[in-house]
C-alpha cells in the first residue's frame, strides 16, 4: 500500500473515531448547571422554571408545551435523517478506498459494534419493563389502568422509533411532564 493511501485511511479511521466520541459526549451529555439530571426531568426544571418567571397561565404553558414540542420534534427528524444520510455518504466513501480484505475486516468490525449496540438496546429494555412493573407495584388498580392509559398516549404523540437501528426497544413514555 503507498504511504499517501495509508495517510488517508488513518485519517478516515481518525475521522470515525472523533465522529464516535463526539456521538458518546452527546448522548450522555453533561448537566448544563449544578444539580440537572441529564434527562427529560432536568428539562420539565427548566420549562416550570420559565413558566413560573413568566408569570404563565395553565393556558399559555399548555401553548408553550406544544409549541416546543412540535418544534423539537420536527427538528429530530429532520437531524436525524441528515445525519443518517451523512453517515451512509462517509461510509461508502470509506469503503470505497479499501482493498477486499481490508472491507472483510471493516464488515466484522461493523458488525460486532452493531451486536453491542442491540446489546445495549435489550438491556435498556429490559431496564425499563422492569421499571413500569415496579411502578405498576405501587399503583392502585385505577392507577395501573391510568398509567397505561397515559403511556399509550404518550407513545403514539411520539411516535414509535423502535426501529431505528434493528434492535426492539421500548420507548420511555412514562417521564412526568410540565
């Protein structure tokens, strides 16, 4: 292999890496101030905090719930499928400089992050039907019914993403919101 095309592939494996830990940093981002939970809980802070400074109705805040929600939303989508799209573009371009036993490796190496990621996927599962069973627990009958109630709503107004790598997944519908 000449060394110019070995200088482009450690450059594209740099790439990917600081493209992988950049991903990390962002999924498991830290508190933006002392005492947020990196979570949905840390943002219904922020929206109660903000309805309180502005002296907000029932009204307003409902209003102001779904105008950013629709906006977040949308926005996720269309981040999301960008950013799908520019990972299929890298990937292919990546591909397209290897030789057929480097591709080989490249392949075990893809699929072995993703059987880790449907790894991580089912424990997330499993963590969560855990926790709708413990809650369901300390539940009264009419509060079993309600809770499910509330969490098929809730799925349905966020759409169902289990999909979105292969691996089942169960949405968490149950966070409390403003």
């Amino acid at each position: 292999m000449t060394r110019v095309k070995l200088i482009m592939l450690l450059a594209l494996v740099i790439a990917l890496g600081a493209g992988a830990v950049a991903g990390y940093v962002g999924a498991t981002r830290l508190p933006a101030h002392k005492g947020e939970q990196a979570s949905n809980a840390g943002n219904h802070d922020r929206e109660t905090d903000l309805a309180r400074e502005l002296n907000l109705t029932d009204a307003q805040r409902e209003q102001m719930r779904k105008i950013w929600s629709d906006a977040m939303q949308g926005a996720g989508r269309d981040r999301q499928e960008r950013m799908r799209s520019l990972q299929r573009e890298r990937d292919d371009a990546i591909v397209a400089l290897l030789t057929p036993e480097q591709k080989q490796a490249y392949d075990k190496i893809q699929a072995d992050y993703k059987d880790k990621q449907d790894a991580m996927a089912h424990e997330r599962e499993k963590a969560f039907a855990k926790a709708v069973e413990d809650t369901n627990q300390i539940l009264d009958p009419q509060q079993q019914q309600k809770y499910a109630e509330i969490r098929k709503r809730r799925q349905t107004e966020r759409g169902d993403w289990r999909g979105r790598r292969g691996a089942s997944t169960t949405q968490s519908t149950t966070r409390p919101s403003l």
